[in-house]
C-alpha cells in the first residue's frame, strides 16, 4: 500500500514478536546416499501377511485395511512403549502422509510433494528429493499443500505433485527416473492423494473440484510413465463426443444446461484398493463443482458419477460396476474416503466386502463382486438424510438440507462425517475403527454465483456465511466435534466410541496386540485404546499436533509405531487454533525406548497492537466481502488465522507497507502466497487491508460474541476455539 494510503489509516503499530516462521528449517537439502537393494513385486505385495514387519503399500497391504499383524506391543506391555527416535522434517504445515517401511528404508512424504527416506531403526536420513513445486501453485489446493504418500512397485516409489506431475524415483538413491505431467497445467488441478500400485501400473487421480476442473483417474506404465488409460468421472458435454462409453452413460444422468464449463468436479483425489483375485480396481469419486445441484444440473438427474465408488478392470479402465452414495450430491459429500476390502461372515455367507464410510455419515457395506449393496446405516450425526433405502440403494432425503434460496444448516458440513483420515479393520475385534466427526455447516447459495476460472467456484456466498458469525461458531457447536468410532459393519452398529476435543481429526492403526492408534488431533497426544473396549491403555504428549495415520513395523526383531506430526488441512488452515508450535517430525516408538521427545513450544502468533483508528467503513464493507471470497480459505474466517499461515491482524508494520506489493506483486509467491492482481484491484486490495486492521481491532467483540451466542443456544464449543 502506498505511503498516502498508509498515513490515511493513521495506524500506530507495535510489534511484540514476529511470525516465527524459520527460514533456515524450511531449507531443502537433496542428499541421496547408498542404501540397500530394495524392491516390491506383485508376488511380495500379494503374499504381504507373510512379511508383517514391512508396511509395503498405503494401506499395508493391497486390501486396504491398516492392520499389523505384528504383536510384540500389546495391551499388557504397551505402558513401557517409548520414542525409540524423532526425525525433524523441518516443514511447519500440514503432514498427513502414510509412510511405506520396506527392507528397514521408510519413505514418506512432507508438504510441498517432497519425498524423505529413513533409515527405520534409527530415523536418519537416507535422500531427500524436491520435486520443486512452484509455490505460487499453493493458491490452487483447498485444503493445504498436503501429501498423503508413495507407492512403491519394484525398486521404485511413486509421488504425485501438487501441481500435477507423477515421479519415479530409485528407492535406493531418491533419483528421479522419470515424470509425467498428468493434468492440464493451464486447470487449477492438484494432487495430494498417494498413487496405488498394481501389475505393473500406477494409477494417480487427482484434486481441484471446488475450484472447478473435470475429475479422473489414470494408468501409466510402472516402468516408463506412459499413459495407458484415463476414465473420465464426469462428461465434458451432454451431446459428446464421449471419451469412452462409460462417459456417455454418465451423461444421461445430466440436464442439457448442466454447468460443463466449471469441469463438474468428479475428481478421484484420495482413496483406491486393489483386489487381485477379482482383478478389480476400486475408485472413491469426489464432489460437483459447483456444490447446488440446482446450479449444477438445472433439471435434475443423478449426476454420475459424482460421489460414487467405481469397480474398475486395471488393465483397461472399463467399468464393471458402480455404486452413487450420493446421487444428485449437493454438499460435497465425496466418496473418495478410505475404502477397506475384507470377507465377512454375513447372514450366514462369506461376503466379499468393500467397506467405506464417506462424509455422508452412512457406513456403506458392498457386495465387492456386484456392487450389490449389503447395509449402511448412520454412524455420525446427520439431518440431510433419514436412511438408506436397501432396495433402492438410494438415500431418503429429509428436505431440510435444501439451501438454494436460505441459509440451512446441513449435519455433516463439507468437512464430512469422515474426512481423508485412514480407518483400520481388525480381523480378530471385526471392528472397523472410523476417524468420524460431528460438524454442522451453514450453507447458503451465492444468487450471483457463475463459474470464474481460477477462483473458488463451490457457488457458496461465502461473505453472507462469514458474516452471520454465528454461522461458522454454530458450525462448531459440538462439545466432542471428532471422535474414534468403532464400528461392527456385520451388527451394523457402533460398540464403542472416544471422544475427542480437537477440530481436528486423525488417522487410525488398528494391531495385532489389541490395539488400536490415533494422534488426538490438535492437541499432539498420541494414544493406544484397546482394540475390543475403547479403554485408553497408553498415551504420549508429541508437542505437536498430529494427524496422520500411524504405521507399525519391525526391523531387526524389534516392533515399532511411527507416524509423522504436524496438522494443517483445511480444518488447520480456516477454523481451528494451533495449540503448539507446529514443527513437523516422524516419530517411531519401541517396548522401552528412552529417546527424547522435543518438548511442546508454544505457538507464536505474533502480537500487533492497533492503537488508533481511521477506518473507512464503506472501504471495510468491501474488503469483508472480498476477504470472504479470496483470502480465508488459508488466513481463516473473518480474518482469524488458527496460526498455521500469518494471521493478518498481526501482522507487522513493515508487512501492512508492502501490502499491495505482497498481494498484488507476488512478493511472497516462493512462499506460498501467490498474487491476486489476476482477480484484484489495487483500490480491492486496499479495501480488504481495511477490514483486516478493522477485524485486528474488533477481536474482543469478536470473542464475546461467540461466547454469548453460545451461552444463549445452550451449545458447547471448543475451548481452544474460545482461547484464541
Ligand atoms: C492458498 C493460500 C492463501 C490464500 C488464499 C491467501 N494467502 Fe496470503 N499467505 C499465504 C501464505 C502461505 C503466506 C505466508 C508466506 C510466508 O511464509 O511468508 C501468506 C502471507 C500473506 C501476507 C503476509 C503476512 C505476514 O504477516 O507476513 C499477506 C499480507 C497476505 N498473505 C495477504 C493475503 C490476502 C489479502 C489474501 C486474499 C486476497 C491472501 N493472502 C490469500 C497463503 C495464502
């Protein structure tokens, strides 16, 4: 902002701290070193229970299912489990990766797609590799610069990259053998979903639906990267012409006016299984663009394949069957969470299950030969829905969740009943244990809303949602929003369930010993329950926030628990506080290790004072509205940032004199904050420095209006949400 525009604020600023984001601990090194030959097959992936101590794929094994086999920790000795080491990542946003453990190397991934190998006894570090992402492209994930991990298929791993590449690297050295570009670069695409592995193929959907790109999933040849096959979720025209038969079955369930320039979304951005016997390749398909069906498809129809689970021929991509969780989906209830294959005994019969509880809040149990639905039945709070019709296969829609013309408050919101977080199945409980949270949502539909390329396009009047504040508090008015659900998919209903304070929600390991793990979310405690009852038998304060799913391994005889720390996503980014200082690590745990655990730092904000103030109110109106619509999806609602990326009301002088140069120059854009001069104005990006100084003014009124609303509605909310 200019030096007039600047005295005319006529703020007096003082600086108490700075952002304490470290520079120097963001610094990438890529130093590949020897180590040993390591390779996965299909005849080793396929046999993997006979190797419990490797952890060889996402889900350990091709089924998907987050079970170790391993029990040397168990419910009677897991009190003297101990940190066995702590590797410093140096990133501070979100890690939610599954790290693969093979032949005593561990590979995980960090933010920004980069890729770290482990020596697993120890915790050194073996290669780095940087596939460069450039920062700017950061502008174009929803949910954080997140990565869920590699897939490894012979003596290599695969990664997909933010901005849409996939990467071969040598397991040993972290070379890079060869690369793909696997999106249109000119779409807002990303990738943050680990690729899977089978015959010799690897397949790699991707993200970007709430911007507005057309979903898909891919094949390319393991060895060279060659494009096999690509099966569109969603059709690009009414009329065609259609890529593949599929597409136009696709298409008869959209009206002619459906919005096809906004992609329709579709995007397989996380979950796949594999089964070998079926050679079958199940897909979890994603959410519209936009969100309103009504906007979407005026006229109607199902929309496929939004939402739904696909069986696919891995050798072909052609479809064998589909199931639509969601058919005519409204409120991006993606079916791209976690999908777990296992054989039940079920009235009598072992069925060949798929198993999945996507963000609609049923827990769907499917016939995986058929598609044939079994049961499914509500394991969160929900009132879009009041069952799933089993001879239909269709949900019943209660009507209350309807928000083309008012606001409504739809339970599950977005954030889902079940988010990306990995459940596990445990053969021996037969329990399936569901990351499953409680969050309502105050849907409203933007009347003017039309697709803007490059923009957030979910059709959502975000300022109006924004505004009536007690919109997003009562989006959090659950005394426990997440939980650990254990649930018996055959008796269809839940036998325990731990609540848990934290916004944020975590990943799930379920072990031989009786046990299952889950990091706590925000507050950075790990713990082990027992696998029958829920009884919390053990648990560790990491000092970081974690989310991530862990894994369990053994090299050398010796059983460990790891898993990687540090929170972020889109509950970290818009609207949960850090509760400590967000330096992210792997840690891995033994029967009595003793090494030492960073200790919790607080997290530090920054402290700016406003002491006078001239605001312009009519400049300050506008900058709401604009900051609602481009600025807090990663720096918070109404300008309150959770700590994880600057909160602008703290910022510091110098930083609210480089203003424009920031916003509107890209001064910041190696860092993650891209420019805005494609969709703002100088004289915008004034008016939202106004309601950001206003909003660093207002933070009192702020706070008592939430505790006052929730007082008057008799609701809880999260203490760390009052703390801040
Ligand atoms: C996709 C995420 C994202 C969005 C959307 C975004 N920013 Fe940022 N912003 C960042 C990141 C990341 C940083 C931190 C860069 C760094 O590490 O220095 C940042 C930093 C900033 C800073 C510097 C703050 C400081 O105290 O150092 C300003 C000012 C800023 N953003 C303004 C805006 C405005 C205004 C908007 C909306 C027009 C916006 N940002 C939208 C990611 C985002």
């Amino acid at each position: 902002m200019g030096r007039l525009a600047m005295r005319r604020l006529a703020l007096a600023w003082v600086v108490l701290a700075s952002l304490g984001a470290d520079a120097a601990a963001r610094a990438d090194e890529v130093r590949p070193a020897a180590s040993r030959p390591l390779h996965v097959g299909a005849a080793r992936l396929a046999a993997a229970d006979t190797e419990p101590g490797q952890w060889m794929a996402h889900g350990r094994t091709w089924s998907e299912q987050r079970y170790s086999p391993l029990a040397q920790i168990d419910e009677t000795n897991v009190a003297r489990l101990g940190p066995a080491w702590v590797h410093a990542t140096g990133t501070l946003r979100g890690l939610e990766a599954t790290p693969l453990v093979v032949d005593g190397v561990m590979i995980a991934t960090l933010t920004w797609s980069r890729v770290l190998a482990l020596d697993a006894r120890t915790g050194q570090e073996l290669w780095r590799f940087d596939p460069e992402v450039p920062r700017a492209w950061g502008r174009h994930a929803c949910c954080d610069v997140v990565n869920r991990g590699v897939a490894w298929w012979e003596g290599r791993v695969y990664v997909g990259t933010l901005d849409g590449r996939l990467v071969a690297l040598d397991a040993k050295t972290g070379e890079r053998l060869w690369s793909v570009q696997t999106t249109d670069p000119t779409r807002p695409y990303t990738i943050t979903g680990a690729p899977r592995v089978a015959k010799g193929k690897v397949f790699i959907g991707n993200g970007g639906g709430e911007f507005g790109v057309r979903g898909y999933v891919s094949a390319h040849d393991a060895e060279t990267g060659e494009r096999l096959w690509r099966f569109y979720t969603v059709p690009a025209s009414k009329d065609g012409p259609h890529e593949h038969v599929e597409v136009a079955q696709a298409a008869a369930t959209w009206s002619r006016e459906s919005t096809f320039e906004s992609g329709l979304g579709g995007t397989v951005w996380d979950s796949m299984a594999f089964d070998p016997e079926l050679d079958l390749l199940y897909v979890g398909v994603g959410n519209s663009n936009p969100y309103n069906r009504v906007l979407r498809s005026p006229g109607g129809g199902d929309n496929l394949f939004l939402t739904a689970i696909l069986a696919l021929r891995p050798d072909s991509g052609e479809l064998v069957w589909h199931y639509q969780t969601t058919p005519a989906e409204n409120w991006d209830y993606t079916a791209t969470q976690h999908m777990i294959l296992a054989d039940l005994e079920i009235g009598g019969r072992t069925r060949k299950v798929l198993m999945q509880a996507p963000k609609n809040g049923f827990f769907y149990v499917l016939d995986r030969i058929t598609g044939e639905l079994i049961s499914a039945d509500a394991f969160a709070a929900m009132n879009w829905a009041s069952h799933v019709d089993l001879e239909t296969g269709r949900p019943v829609e209660t009507g209350r969740a309807e928000w083309k013309d008012a606001e409504s408050f739809v339970v599950p919101g977005p954030g889902g009943a079940h988010n990306w977080h990995p459940m596990a199945f445990h053969p021996g409980t037969g329990l399936v244990y569901v990351p499953s949270q409680d969050m309502a949502y105050p849907f409203l539909a933007d009347p003017k809303h039309e697709h803007r390329p490059g923009y957030y396009n979910t059709g959502e009047d975000f300022p109006a949602m924004a505004k009536s504040i007690d919109g997003f508090e009562r989006a959090l008015k659950f005394c426990s929003p997440t939980h650990l659900t254990a649930w018996d998919p055959v008796a269809r209903r839940q036998v325990w369930r731990v609540n848990k304070r934290s916004e944020i929600n975590a990943g799930v390991l379920a072990t031989a010993g009786n046990l299952v793990f889950q990091g706590g979310g925000g507050d950075g405690i790990l713990s082990a329950y027992r696998a029958t009852d829920g009884e919390r038998v053990w648990s560790a304060d990491l000092g970081v926030g974690i989310m991530a799913p862990p894994i369990s391994y053994r090299v050398d005889g010796v059983q460990y628990v790891a898993v990687l720390v540090g929170v972020g996503g889109s509950a970290g980014l818009n609207f949960s506080v850090l509760e400590s200082r967000n330096d992210g690590a792997v840690v891995a745990f033994k029967l009595d290790g003793r090494a030492p655990l960073p200790a919790r730092r607080a997290p530090t904000p920054g402290r700016v004072r406003v002491t006078t103030d001239q605001l312009d109110p009519a400049q300050v109106e506008q900058g709401r509205v604009l900051y609602g619509t481009h600025c807090f999806r990663c720096h918070g609602v109404n300008a309150i940032s959770g700590g994880l990326l600057p909160d602008l009301r703290h910022s510091s002088r110098q930083t609210h004199e480089q203003w424009r140069p920031i916003v509107l120059g890209g001064t910041l854009a190696n860092k993650g904050m891209a420019s805005f001069a494609d969709v703002l104005s100088p004289a915008e990006v004034d008016a939202i420095q106004h309601y950001v100084v206003s909003q660093a003014l207002r933070e009192p009124t702020l706070l008592e209006s939430v505790a006052r609303f929730a007082a008057e509605q008799g609701l809880c909310i999260p203490a760390s949400w009052l703390a801040r």
